[in-house]
C-alpha cells in the first residue's frame, strides 16, 4: 500500500524521488518529528478542550500542508492523527479519523498540486492550499458519522461544525504554513 502512494505522490513533488527509491533514516525522523508536533498541538491543554468533540478546532491541522511540499509528511500527519484522536473515542476514532485523514490529504495533493504556484486575495493564500481546505472540511461527514454512531450527536448539525471549525483552523494554518515555506524550504 504503501507502495501505491509513493508512485502516486512522491513523484509530484518538486523533489524527484525514483520508484525504487526508500525512505531515509531523515526522511523518518522527519514524519516523526510532524507527527509529534500535530500530537502536541492537539492533546496539550488548552488546546484539548478545543480539538475533539462537535466543536473542534485543531490547531494541529495547519501540519496537513506540510503534505504539500513533500508528500512523505502524509504519513506524518496521519500517524499524529491516530496518536491524538486515541485519547478521545479509543481505536473507533484511530482508525476512523486516521483514515479520513490519510484519504483526503493524499487525494487533495493529488488533486490541487497542479495549482501550488498560484495563489488568491493578493498572494494570502497558496491556491492549492485554499481547494484542500474546502475538501478537507467537507470530508468531516467521516467524522460527523461517527460522532453520531457514538455519542448520538445529530448527523447533519455536527457535520456543519466540525466542517466549520475544521475549515477555520485550516485556513488559519495555510497562512501560517504558507508564510513559512516561502521563509524556509520545506520539500526536504
């Protein structure tokens, strides 16, 4: 599997990699260290109080455009994601919400790379970053489901909140994450 998304995204970045080519002990220490930080963001109070639940607002999301400058930190981001969403619902939400994330980030660089040099309302925000926030926040139906097969919270009321919140955080962190990467060379 994870051969597929090495061919599918690796090679759409601007740093070239051969389909033979493995991960470097760097590149691991790289998505670990992603990981780490989307776990903090999330998990550390305060923070908490806002990053679970009908009404979340995760700071820790801003690290899915990291997947945009190289897509090995899709791993990270997803593996951060199942380490924090353990402390809410258990493995329900470890695999639910961890595979949301896997799914629609790898499908969101594959979709919007195409657009990573343009950008919108005077050059705030990177284009592909912008199409990633919306299809980001509509794939939390994923969670919006869950939340209502586990805490019987209403379907459509909590997608519309967590959709909300999820595409204020992520639009938050794409000019963070945008402003940094014109600063600092994040392809590596």
């Amino acid at each position: 599997m994870l051969s597929f998304f090495h061919q599918a995204y690796y090679t759409r970045t601007t740093r070239q990699r051969r389909k033979d080519e493995k991960l470097t002990i760097r590149d691991v220490a790289d998505i670990a260290i992603v990981a780490a930080i989307y776990v903090v963001l999330t998990v550390t109070p305060p923070l908490n109080a806002i990053s679970y639940g009908a009404y979340q607002f995760r700071i820790s999301e801003m690290m899915n455009f990291m997947a945009f400058y190289n897509p090995k930190y899709i791993i990270g981001v997803t593996i951060g994601c199942m380490i924090a969403n353990f402390f809410s619902f258990g493995l329900l939400d470890v695999f639910v919400g961890g595979g949301s994330t896997l799914v629609f980030l790898s499908l969101g660089v594959w979709l919007f790379a195409k657009y990573s040099k343009d950008y919108l309302f005077n050059g705030l925000i990177r284009k592909d970053h912008f199409f990633f926030s919306i299809l980001f926040s509509i794939s939390m139906f994923t969670i919006a489901a869950e939340l209502n097969i586990v805490a019987q919270l209403p379907f459509f009321l909590t997608w519309f909140t967590t959709g909300i919140g999820e595409f204020a955080s992520l639009i938050i962190g794409a000019i963070i994450i945008g402003k940094i990467g014109r600063r600092i060379d994040l392809s590596k």
